[in-house]
C-alpha cells in the first residue's frame, strides 16, 4: 500500500467493496474522515484503532491456536482479509511466524490443500483448459501492474514431493516472502500453478482432490504448455521478473536453461540455494583465511539443490579466483544414490546434467567399492581429505560420527553444511557435528537449530542457510533495475553482498551468515548489490547511475503501514474491479 514517498492513495472502491479487498481494507483502521468518505460509518465499530493496536489483538489470536498448522490457516484468512495487517503482523515477529508460513509448515498445509482449501489465490492453469490459457491469463492480471510471477508446477514440494494443485501454496508463501523480506508490492505479484496432472496416488484417489485428477503430462506436450506460460509473461509483461518454484529435477535446470536467455528468470531451487550457499562458504573461508578455489568440496546429494549448489560454487570460484570453468569443476566430488558420480557409472546412473562433474575412474584405482562398482560416502572422504562437506540428500544421518570424525583428520576447520529440510531430515545434527569435530566445525543447516556449546563454554549460533536471506533481494535488485535477464554476475553480487554482513567475519566464533531476524535489511542490501552489478554491466532496463541504486530502491519499496485514502471513483485504484 505505502511506500517510504507514497502515502496517500486514490481508491475507486466503496462500502463493502472495499472492506472485502484485502488491498484496500483497514479494518478498524479507517480513519472518522475515510469512513464518511468511503460509506462506511455503520459498517464498523466506533473505535479507531492503530496498526500497532490491530497487530497485537491478531497476535492475541494467533497465540490461541496451538498447533503450527492451525496458525498458518489463522494467517492464510488474515490475509486474505487485510494485506497490511498481515504483513505488519509478520514483520513484528519474522523469526517466529517465517516456519508458520513457509517453511516448515507450509509444507503440511501444502499436503492438505484440498482438505484445508477455502478461497482461490493466484493464476489456476490447468491442461485441460489449455487453448483458453491467454483469456485465463488475462481475466486475472486485468488492471495489473504485474512485476513477479511465482511459478510452480509441483513435481518437487519442500521435500514432500508431487502435490498437484496444491503447489500454489509455495508460489503464495514464496511471494509473500518477497514483500516481507524483499519490499515488493503484494498488488504487483502473482502466484501460479501449472495443474499439469499428479502422479501422486494419495491425491489421485481422493475425492476430495480439487486439481486435475490425471497422471503427470510429460514429454513435448508439457513442454508446449509451459511454453505457453511463458510466452504470455513475455508478451505482456516483458519487464516483469519470472520465478520457477519446485519443478522436478528432470525440468528444473533444463527449464532455466531455456529461458534464462529469453526473460529475467530465476529458479530459487537452483540458484537461490546455490546463492546462499556460496554467501555462507564465503564466510567460512573467510574465517579460515584461505579462498574458494582452495577447498575440496564433497557435495552428498546431486539433485536439484545439490547441482544448483556445485554449479554456484563452480561459477564463484571462477569470478572470485579467476580459474578456468574446467579447473574449478575438479574441486568438486558429488555422490548420489549410486554413490561417487564416477565414469563407470554409466550413463544410465548419471544425468545428463551431472557430465561436467564425473570423476575419472583412474582416480579411484584401489579405492574399496560395493559389489555394483559403487564408492560410498566414506571412503570419499577417506581418498579425498574434503575440507567442505554439503549435503543436501534429505537422507537423515547421512554424515555419522565416523565420517565427520574422518572429515575433521584432514582439515583444522571442517566445513559442514548439512542443508536437507525439513530438521527431521538433516544429515547431522549440529550438536554432533560440533562434538565429533571437538568444536572445530563451521557449520551452516537449512531449517532452525539451537546454539552449541563451545570447548571454551561459549555458544556457536548455527547459521541457517535459508533462501530467505538472499532470493528476496536477488528478485527485487533484478525487478527494480528491469533488468533483461537474471545474470550469473548479479546472483554472485548478491552473494558477495551477503557474505561481507556475516558476523563470523568479525568474530570467527560467531554465525556465518547473519541472524534470520535481520533478514529485510539484509535483503535490501542484497537487491542494492544486484542493481549496481545490472547497471554496471549494462543489463539494467532503467537510466540509473550506481550512485543513486539505494536512494531509488528505499522509496520504492513496498512497506506494510496504511497509507491516506482519497475517494476517487473515476481514477482511483480498483476501478477496474467495479465491472
């Protein structure tokens, strides 16, 4: 609603039409002057009360609900009744209402969509409707100045997989994360679901479902339906930033690839994991003194994440340590579910995508295998001596007291990101990590985990290496500029950004990214980095010098306080949404 130099609006809307948008409404905000003008006097109490007044009466109300997944219900109705207040509300209290709205608990509510489902939010492209896709398209984005699409197809949800329809849950968490933590307008974004089907058999044999009841389009006619998609965003909205959300493993990548050259696309599974990863190695080799192309990382898990990961690592080293792409990809030893990704593998064990990163079996001559030629984690560890060790595998108590303790012989400051989520699935716990390593471990996770304590008794604050610390600013930096693509050189701006505000630096003790509740302005500082790279390399849409990115960036961001309204039925906003 409010900007830092926008704080009178014209609204078109009146009575109950603007008590019901939740762009519009105030509630019991509305000042005595707007409830004459707007024809709402005997439509609400006699009291007006403040922002700060409403928030803590709807935390009051949050706190009755006791289970994490009944909280996310309360906050999904507050705002689909009031934007401000369920933004303000959030803001106040970001490190205890992020996992009630995104991760983890987005993710049950994801599974129970059909069950839990009240109203719509956001763009439904189902397959079967596919020839009336552009009047779909249109009807919604009707008066819009769209900025962000969030897009899912929902093969590959927060770890629980194939949800069909109820993807669309991510693309809303994702883009109420990019206003909260990001500064974009929630009138300008836009969640998507394209209902291609589900493979998943619960879904598929529940009456309830409210998807298309199919098995999963794949091959050239997925492919031509999200092309569609895409073409239409481009048509229509060609300054606008396109964001791929939980695609399958075998379209992830492959779909970035495509389009990435066309549009400003990002992929957070790809990237924004591989961007807060680098940010949070940045730091740890800062610690350590050393540099990003001195490591030898071990990458457990070589899926979407785990790639995306490599491949932002890989590029790092290349722009930081200026080596050649062939030279840094030697740095890197991944392992999937056949173990090493080495030559013999074949190709009916290895993707297509992994090619850049396959192990000559020369450098494995004598190393112990199982009976299907397959090298298991440890005994990579052993021949490798790593001084970084990632996973992202969601194989629970993957990295044992045997491998860290092997990891820790090789390196005085071992370097362990175990990344899976949710916390139920990481690799290690922390608090293991730290006592096997006798201390020595840096250490960055995925989901929340408390301190451990220290050999000299004080306690190491666990970073958590949440897309939430950078993808917000990536997106707005990249928005903002209207930048023509996304480029590698912007998301490892963003990253260096991130790592220069990790605590660590200033004490080696300390977490190496900075803590969760600071996540704003750390993104802001991150979408300012992004900007002045797409300026300086001549990608940005808009005419900016650097020096004046922050100043632009502070009065456009999008803030959650109410602004004046000014009746104006013939200009005013939402007039559009009177016919």
């Amino acid at each position: 609603m409010a900007t830092a130099t926008n704080r009178v609006l014209r609204v078109a809307l009146r009575r109950d039409s603007i008590l019901t948008h939740p762009r519009f409404n105030k509630g019991t905000a509305f000042t005595a002057s707007e409830r004459k003008a707007f024809g709402l006097t005997g439509r609400l109490p006699h009291r007006v009360n403040t922002l700060e007044e409403q928030c803590e009466r709807a935390y009051d109300q949050l706190c009755t609900r006791g289970e994490p997944l009944r909280k996310n219900t309360f906050m999904q109705s507050l705002k689909d009744q009031n934007w401000v207040l369920y933004y303000g509300l959030l803001s106040r209290h970001v490190k205890e209402l992020i996992p009630i709205i995104y991760t983890p608990t987005q993710g049950d509510a994801i599974a129970n969509y059909s069950h839990l489902f009240r109203r719509s939010e956001g763009l439904y492209l189902s397959f079967p409707e596919q020839d009336e896709m552009e009047q779909d398209f249109l009807e919604v984005t009707k008066g819009r100045d769209i900025q962000l699409f969030v897009v899912t197809d929902s093969e590959a949800i927060l770890g629980i997989g194939d949800q069909g329809v109820g993807g669309i849950g991510i693309a809303t968490a994702k883009s109420a994360i990019y206003t909260l933590l990001g500064g974009m307008d929630p009138s300008k974004t836009l969640p998507v679901v394209l209902d291609v089907g589900t493979d998943n058999k619960e879904l598929l044999n529940d009456s309830l479902y409210v998807g298309w009841g199919n098995r999963r389009i794949r091959g050239k006619a997925y492919d031509r339906f999200v092309d569609r998609f895409v073409q239409l965003v481009r048509k229509h909205y060609p300054h606008s930033l396109l964001h791929f959300e939980d695609f399958g493993v075998g379209n992830a990548q492959r779909l970035l690839d495509i389009y990435r050259n066309q549009h400003s696309v990002f992929n957070d599974d790809v990237q924004g994991t591989g961007a807060v990863t680098l940010a949070a190695m940045m730091s740890a080799v800062g610690v350590t003194k050393s540099k990003l192309s001195e490591q030898r990382y071990v990458v457990y898990g070589a899926g979407t994440a785990g790639l995306g990961i490599t491949k932002q690592l890989r590029d790092g080293i290349m722009s930081i340590d200026k080596l050649s792409r062939e030279e840094a990809n030697k740095r890197f030893f991944l392992l999937d579910r056949y173990g090493l990704v080495k030559e013999s593998l074949g190709p009916g064990k290895t993707r297509d995508a992994l090619h850049e990163f396959v192990r000559p079996d020369a450098e494995w001559e004598g190393v112990p295998t199982n009976a299907h030629g397959e090298i298991g984690l440890l005994d990579v560890i052993r021949t490798v001596r790593p001084t970084a060790l990632i996973g992202c595998s969601t194989h629970a108590g993957a990295f044992t007291e045997e491998v860290v303790r092997e990891m820790a012989k090789g390196t005085d400051r071992p370097i362990i990101f175990p990344l899976s989520n949710p916390s139920r699935l990481v690799e290690v716990e922390p608090a293991h990590a730290n006592e096997w390593t006798d201390g020595r471990a840096l250490m960055a996770t995925g989901s929340p985990f408390p301190p451990c304590k220290m050999p000299n008794g004080k306690d190491y604050d666990i970073a958590e290496c949440n897309n939430a610390l950078i993808y917000p600013g990536l997106g707005y930096g990249a928005m903002v500029t209207q930048a023509r693509t996304l480029s590698d050189t912007m998301i490892i701006a963003g990253a260096r950004r991130l790592a220069s505000l990790s605590p660590a630096l200033k004490d080696p003790d300390n977490a190496l990214l900075p803590d969760f509740s600071e996540a704003r302005e750390v993104n802001t500082e991150v979408a300012i980095a992004v900007a002045e790279q797409a300026i300086a390399e001549g990608n940005a849409g808009v005419d900016w010098d650097r020096e004046e990115v922050r100043d632009r960036i502070a009065e456009r961001q999008w803030i959650p306080e109410y602004p004046d309204f000014i009746y104006d039925p013939v200009h005013g906003e939402g007039r559009h949404l009177q016919s």
